[in-house]
C-alpha cells in the first residue's frame, strides 16, 4: 500500500485561507450588488414627483463595476391635471461599465466609463411639447447625485414617435454617442460653465417633425454628425407647408410666410459642435446643394412678416448668429412672390467669405452683417414689380471678389400692353420697354449695397435700346416733381460712384396725343451719356457739383451734344450749354404731324446753340439759330388735312424761309424765359425751355400755335 502525500501545514493555511476571503468576497459582492441593486431601485422610484420609473430586473457586479437595467421606462407626467397627457421612453436595455459604486453611494457623484442605453423607443406627446413646461425646472430636485461623469455615452437604434390624439408619427430614428461629459451641479442650469462635453458622434434618419404654430413640416432623409472630424452632413431635406398658397394664410390664422424648400444636402465642415448650444452655428464652409426655395409672402414689409412668422421665430430660437469663413450655395432655384404680385426668380452659385451675421427680425441687421467677399453667378434673374407693372429679365449676373458686377442681357418691359399699362394704373405714365447688352460695374462695395448704398468706381451701361411711351389722353397726376440733385437726395437709395457712362444706344420716345389717332416718336441714335460723379447724398469734403455730358442723332440725322451742371447746394442754378448740328428737319414729321399738328415740307437746320440756366422758379438763357429753306404747314383735325391760311402766315409771316449767318446774331438769336411748372417732368422743363427760346427767335413767334 502506496504511502499517503501529506501537504504541508503551511500550504494547507494558504488554500483555506484564499478559499475563506473568496468566499469573503463572493458573499460582500452579493451583499453589496443587493444595496447597489436596492439603493439604485429606490432612487429611481423616487426620482422626481414628475417621473415615474420602472424595470424589470437590475444587474451590478461589484468587480467589474458594472450596472444593467432591463425593460426600462421611464413615464413623464409634468401636470397631474392632465393625466392623458405624457412623455414615455422605453429602452430594452441600459447598462453602466466602470461604476464607481464608493462615489455613488458615498459622495453622491455618478462616474461612469461607458453609459449604453439601447432599442430607445420615445413617445413624445405632441400637446406637451408644444405647452411650456414649467415644471421641468424641479425635474432635478431629487436627484441622488450632486454631479455626474460619463467618459462616453451612447443611444443606439433610437426611435422617437409623436403621439396625438389620433394617431402616433415617427419624427426620426438613429443611434448618439457623446465623450466626455460632466455635469458639475446637477440642480442648477445646464449652463457652459455647468455642463461639459466632448466629441459627439450620431445619425439620424427619417426625420419628420411639424413646427409648432407654424403650420410647415420639416422632413430629413438623414443627419451625420461627427464632432472629432467636424462634419455635419444633412441628407434630402424639405420643408413643406400644411396647405397650398391660395389657403395658406386663411387656415393659418394669417401665419404671413409660405415656404416651400427642398435642398439636396447641406454640408457643414469645421464645424464647433460646442458652439450650437449657444444657439450659435461657427463653423468653416457651410455649403448648400441644389437648394430650390418657394416663397410667398404677405406683403406687409420684411421685417413685419418676419417677427409675426412662427416658421422664422423659431428658426431664431435655435440659431441666432453664424459665423464662417465660406458660406456657399451651389445651383439654386430661388422663388419669392408677394400678395400683390411681386415676384422674383433666380438661379445659379452665390459664395460668402468670412461671413458673420446676427438673426434679428428683419433676418439679418443690414449693420450686424459682415463678409469679406462675395461672389455669385446668377442666371435667368426675374422680378415683377405690381406697382409699376413692370418686368425685368436679367441672362446673367455675376459678382466677382473684386467687386466687378457684370450684367448680360437685361431687358425692361412692361407686363401687359403699352396701352394697357396706362389703364391699369388710371393716369398718365411712362412705359419702360429696354433691352440693354450689359451692365458693369466697377469695384462695387457689396457690403455697402446691403445697407441701401451703391458705393462703386465706375458704372458702365452698354449698347442699349430704351423705348418710351406715354398715353396723353389719360389723366396727368399734379404731383410735385423735383429738380434732379433733390430727386437724387429723396431717393432711399445712396449713390457715390465716380463716373456713370452709357455706351452708343437708341432712344425712342413715343407719344398718344391727347387728341388724335397716331402716335408720334421721337428717336435719339448713337445716343450716349457721361456723369461724374453721380453723388446722391454729398459731403462737405465733396465737388461741389455733378457734370452731365450727352451726344445723341436726332431721328438718326442730326447732332445734338449737350452739358449740364448740377450744383449740389439748392440756392444754386443748373447750368445747360449745347448745340444742334444739320437736322434734316423733314425726319421730325412723325412727331410734328401727330403732336404738334405740323407738316414740315423742307428744312435743315444748321445749328442751334443753347445757353441757359434754371432753378425751382424758371429758365433763362437764350439760343442761336441757323437753318435754310424752312417750309411749314398747319395741319387741322383728325384727317391731318392742310390748313391753307395759318399754313400762309407761318410760310409767309411768322417763320422766314432762311436764317443764315449773312443775318446778324441777333436777329438769329431767342430769349429763354420760362417758368417752372412743377407737376411735370424735368425733361418737359427742358424742352419747354428750348422752345420757348426758339419761338422768341420769331418776330411774330408769338403768333405760333401753342
């Protein structure tokens, strides 16, 4: 028989006694995970009179400091009045890795590693969240901590559902993590100074959330957020009003902005997560895809609209400034009408650089917007003002970060028919039908142009064809009409800009007499314009005056050049000098024969030089004329028919057949003296003026027909 072993004295102590402190330790962990499980039901259970807490088991490990809840739910009653109503969050499972059970039950302070909360399903109730809460102040009043640490926190296959009366609505799914986050004092405000975090990660999809009050939905195909990298990236994003445009502002208690929107994605890099707390968005490039804007708006002023919109407050309580060193948006389509049927249309690239601007009621302070550049390429520009009846069409419009304007293919144009135009209004007014090749304008201050100011080196409007007419036989407003340097002053608009020039163009002026049955016209050709500088609202440090240069052919035969001087201070006279070289007089007939009831049967006028001045009372000045073989007829009635005896007394008495040099200068020569009538237009002033200096040139001009 094989002798026994015999373990040693000493080792058999050390075996006993490992197995006495494991069984030490088993029988404290159960111990200990028992007041763990029972102090962390009982603090849950008793969290707050608002919330009620329950689960279906509670998990800790005292050596791998861990804490897991099953079958949570979590029910938020604010108002014991409205037991109908409340918030309800159910996850399948929460689990907490690397407890620090001492601090949690001694010092009151939840450090946790990792905080998993997973299959969240959050039903929101949609009468709750549009009520203000008063009493989510209290929420935290009895909570077992004083501070809280979470090195990562993390929501997984989120689903978060509006529940309403009628029916329950998902607003979006998805997974959170956030690092590194701190609350100092749990019962205070969520502050900066209270409330920390670190990177957050998370993603978003199938956002769909209805605005309160504001009758428009949002809807997000997906939302990624990366923080360690500073991406934002947003998916397929609408904006949807909950009626059509012709109900909108009846159903919506007169709700005054309609926006329809659709934006492929926004992409937002550099972004400071941290900022957006602060209701700020900060960030390096924000970049807008193919968005595509409809609005309709109450027209009842900007800033009006703006402050009564829910839509726009509480875009304003999210965000209430950015910042960024590249805002751009790529091929937009942008739509905005008015109830009174303005309208404007737009697309192509608009790109800011180092832009800051403050959200207030009127979108953005004109004075709290900043950029350091702009440039756009802008395409198919139309806009619809009801007022004037009139459109305009721009091809292209491009901004570069010089500040280079450059205009393509405007046309002006009236929206109906000329004649139209004039009924619709009720009373005399000029029909504006341009077509211009471009428009350039020099070192513009686009920062300026946003507070109402056109502040630019050099605009240059070229080749150009301008027709006007205007409807005589309706009637004429007697509405004060200033002298150009006052009109300029009492515009909103502020003008500083060195030099304005027009290149060659064609002006046509068209004319329905009061009584008649054929237009006349009048054409310019080649007709071209140079102002320096054009000052609308001068300093003590400026020129004291404007210089205005104009070259035109009349009917396309003879030249007229003309200078103006505009005296900024309104004690001093304007100023104009000319001259006009070989009209062939015959080419005036349209405008004679419909207008003035005169056939003109040969004439050339030589010259015809102008000096006069003018101010708010009258013109004077005289003119010099030189013409050959001048024959007139007086025409009567509708039929134009000649008339035998005025048209003998203006060949024969009134108007001599020649006037040349061999006359003396003073029988050649007319005095301008003609009062103002300030119901009509500058440019009536002027010619009145002209003419009233020609007829003086006539012995008997007295007797011409006026």
């Amino acid at each position: 028989m094989q002798r026994l072993f015999k373990m040693p004295r000493k080792w058999l102590m050390l075996i006993y006694g490992g197995v006495g402190i494991l069984f030490v330790l088993v029988v404290a962990n159960l111990i200990f995970n028992r007041i763990i499980q029972h102090n962390v039901s009982e603090k849950l259970r008793h969290l707050s009179p608002e919330l009620k807490v329950s689960f279906s088991s509670v998990k800790s490990n005292l050596f791998t400091s861990s804490l897991a809840l099953n079958s949570l739910t979590i029910d938020y009653i604010p108002d014991s009045n409205e037991l109908g109503h409340q918030h309800v969050l159910r996850f399948s499972k929460v689990e907490l890795s690397g407890v620090n059970f001492l601090m949690m039950l001694f010092r009151r302070t939840l450090s946790v590693n990792n905080l998993k909360l997973s299959n969240g399903k959050l039903n929101l109730d949609q009468f709750l969240m549009n009520k203000t809460d008063t009493a989510r102040k209290s929420l935290f009043a009895n909570m077992p901590f004083n501070s809280i640490s979470v090195r990562h926190f993390e929501l997984t296959n989120i689903r978060v559902w509006e529940h309403t009366v009628h029916a329950n609505k998902l607003l979006l799914r998805g997974d959170i993590g956030v690092d590194e986050i701190s609350i100092n004092d749990v019962k205070k405000a969520f502050t900066t100074e209270n409330f920390h975090f670190g990177a957050i990660k998370s993603s978003l999809s199938e956002i769909n959330y209805a605005i309160p009050n504001a009758f428009h939905t949002v809807m997000i195909k997906r939302i990624t957020v990366d923080s360690p990298r500073g991406i934002a990236q947003i998916d397929a994003i609408k904006l949807i009003p909950q009626y059509n445009k012709s109900e909108f502002f009846r159903r919506t208690d007169n709700q005054p902005l309609y926006v329809a929107a659709n934006i492929t994605d926004v992409t937002i890099l550099g972004l400071d997560i941290r900022q957006l707390f602060e209701k700020k968005l900060v960030a390096e490039k924000i970049i807008f895809n193919h968005p595509d804007f409809d609005i309709y708006s109450e027209e009842i002023g900007s800033k009006k609209a703006l402050s009564r919109s829910f839509l726009f407050i509480d875009l304003k309580k999210d965000i209430s400034s950015i910042q960024t060193d590249l805002f751009r948006i790529n091929h937009a389509n942008i739509t905005y009408q008015g109830t009174t049927g303005d309208e404007l249309k737009l697309h192509g690239d608009i790109e800011l650089g180092k832009l800051k601007a403050r959200m207030t009621d009127s979108l953005f302070n004109n004075s709290e917007t900043h950029f350091k550049t702009l440039t756009c390429a802008l395409t198919d520009i139309q806009s619809v003002n009801s007022g004037t009846y009139q459109n305009i069409q721009i091809k292209k419009l491009d901004v570069d970060q010089k500040g280079m304007l450059q205009a393509a293919s405007v046309k002006i144009g009236p929206q109906y028919d000329k004649f139209e135009v004039g009924r619709k209004v009720g009373h005399q007014v000029d029909v504006v039908d341009a077509v211009i090749s471009g428009i350039t304008i020099t070192k513009l201050d686009i920062i300026r142009c946003l507070q109402q100011k056109v502040i630019a080196e050099q605009i240059w409007i070229k080749e150009s064809n301008i027709c006007i007419f205007r409807d005589r036989r309706l009637p004429r407003v007697l509405q004060y009409k200033p002298l150009p340097v006052s009109f300029l002053k009492s515009i909103p608009i502020h003008f500083r800009v060195h030099h304005l020039k027009m290149s060659a163009s064609t002006l046509l002026y068209e004319e329905f007499p009061k009584d008649g049955l054929q237009t006349g016209k009048l054409k310019v050709e080649k007709f071209q314009l140079s102002l320096s500088p054009l000052i609308s609202h001068p300093n003590p440090s400026d020129p004291d005056h404007m210089d205005l240069h104009v070259e035109g052919a009349i009917m396309g035969s003879g030249v007229i050049r003309t200078s103006v001087y505009l005296p900024f201070k309104p004690d001093k006279d304007y100023y104009i000098s000319g001259a006009i070289d070989n009209l062939d007089l015959t080419s005036l007939n349209s405008s004679a024969e419909n207008l003035g009831n005169f056939h003109i049967e040969s004439g050339l006028l030589n010259n015809l030089s102008f000096q006069f001045s003018l101010n708010d009372e009258k013109a004077t000045g005289k003119v010099v004329g030189e013409y050959h073989n001048l024959v007139l007829d007086k025409l009567k009635g509708q039929s134009k028919k000649i008339a035998k005896f005025p048209s003998f007394m203006l060949k024969h008495v009134i108007i001599p057949k020649n006037k040349d040099k061999s006359l003396p200068v003073d029988r050649r020569t007319g005095v301008i003296d003609y009062r103002f009538d300030h119901t009509r237009s500058v440019s009536f002033y002027l010619l009145k003026s002209l003419l009233s200096g020609i007829e003086a040139s006539f012995t008997f001009g007295f007797l011409l027909p006026k």
